[in-house]
C-alpha cells in the first residue's frame, strides 16, 4: 500500500520519497534482454517486476510486484487502484508457471473493477 501510495504510510507519514518510489516501480532494463517474462512484457524495476507490454486481461502497463516461486505472489497496479496478494503453502513451478487458482485470483480481481 505504501508503494502504491508513492511512498507514504496509512496514516500520511512519508517512508520513501516519491522519486525513490518511480526508481524502484520503473523498468531499469529500457528495452533490454533479460527481464523478469520470457516473452518480455516485464522489465525490472529495483527488486520489483514492471508490467512494460500487456499481453492480456489483468495486469496493465506500469503494473509492478514479485512473482515469488515458493508460493507467493504480490502486484500493485496505480492505474486501476488495485493491491493484489495470494499466498500459498506449494511451491509454483516457476514465476511464470503459475497454477490455474492463481491465475484465477488475479482474473477475478480485474473482472471485479467497476467501470
């Protein structure tokens, strides 16, 4: 919430500054190989993957998060106002392997942005 707050807390105090927050929510790769997505939708931020091509219904340019291996996944996305999390006692395959309910969760959560 922090992160998507640019860097302040619940009750308004400031934890981060805004810059250090874009640094870290921002694509630092520009275009180059190796980012977090085989098929380079994703860049990296600073700790942080960066949604920079939409390549389906959730997840919009400039969304950010960590798609943990070991059962965790988190993503923010500023431009819908949406805070996602699902944690899980198994392990995925892979960042990018993410198992049907996983996929499931983050399509019910875009599904459910009113328009």
């Amino acid at each position: 919430r922090m992160l998507l707050h640019g860097g302040r807390l619940a009750d308004g105090s400031r934890l981060l500054s805004r810059p250090s927050v874009e640094a870290m929510t921002t694509d630092q790769l520009a275009g180059a190989s190796g980012g977090p997505s085989p098929d380079g939708s994703q860049g990296w931020g600073f700790g942080v993957g960066v949604v920079v091509r939409r390549t389906g219904p959730v997840g919009t340019v400039g969304s950010y998060g960590w798609a943990g291996g070991l059962g965790s996944i988190w993503s923010n996305d500023p431009a819908e106002r949406l805070i996602g999390m699902v944690l899980s006692t198994d392990a995925f395959a892979g960042a990018h392997a993410l198992p049907a309910a996983v996929q499931d969760v983050w399509t019910a959560l875009y599904a459910a942005i009113p328009d």
